[in-house]
C-alpha cells in the first residue's frame, strides 16, 4: 500500500542515490538501500521543508525503513491534526518549518 508520504520519501531517496523509483523496496532498511548517516540527515531536512514540519533526527533510528517512516509521519500529522482541533490557537505546542522565522 503506498500514500503520499510514502511517495514523497521515495522521491527524495531515489534523489539522493540517484537511482529509479522503481528500484526501492519500501520495506528495505534505509542503510541496505544505501543511506547512511549524513544521507538520512539530508532525508529529514527535505522532508521538513516538503511537510511543513519539525523532526526529530532520532527518528531514523526506530523507523528504518520508508513504510515505516512514512507511516509514523502520517501519525504525527495525524496527531497534529488532532492538537489543534482541541487546543486553542496558538496554544498547540507543535512547532512548525513556518514558525523557525519568527523565533
């Protein structure tokens, strides 16, 4: 099954290795695929700016693979999504790409 999180992964992996989307198994760990640290520091900076949000570079250590990044990414929109239909404006406590100028 494959999402637009997934996708755009995808794109940026493909971009980085510089080999076919075709070519990449989603359920492959980044580092038999071919990514290393540096590359998987450059993969959350291009999904920051595509998403629009903040991420934790820990997160390659637990989610390995693209399905399963993308599928905890989705969660944290998700989740996102969620935080601000409860919380006030303003008062959500997730910082957003946007929100780095005016900090």
């Amino acid at each position: 099954m494959t999402n637009v999180t997934q996708e755009i992964i995808v794109d940026i992996v493909a971009g980085q290795l510089r080999v076919p989307r075709t070519s990449l198994a989603v359920e492959t760990p980044f580092y038999e695929l071919g990514l290393d640290s540096l590359s998987g520091i450059r993969l959350l900076a291009a999904l920051e700016e595509r998403l629009g949000m903040e991420l934790d570079p820990m997160l390659l250590l637990d989610f390995t693979s693209i399905e399963t990044l993308a599928a905890r990414l989705d969660q944290l929109k998700l989740d996102e999504r969620s935080s601000h239909a409860e919380t006030p404006v303003g008062d959500a406590g997730v910082r957003h790409a946007s929100d780095k100028a005016g900090s």
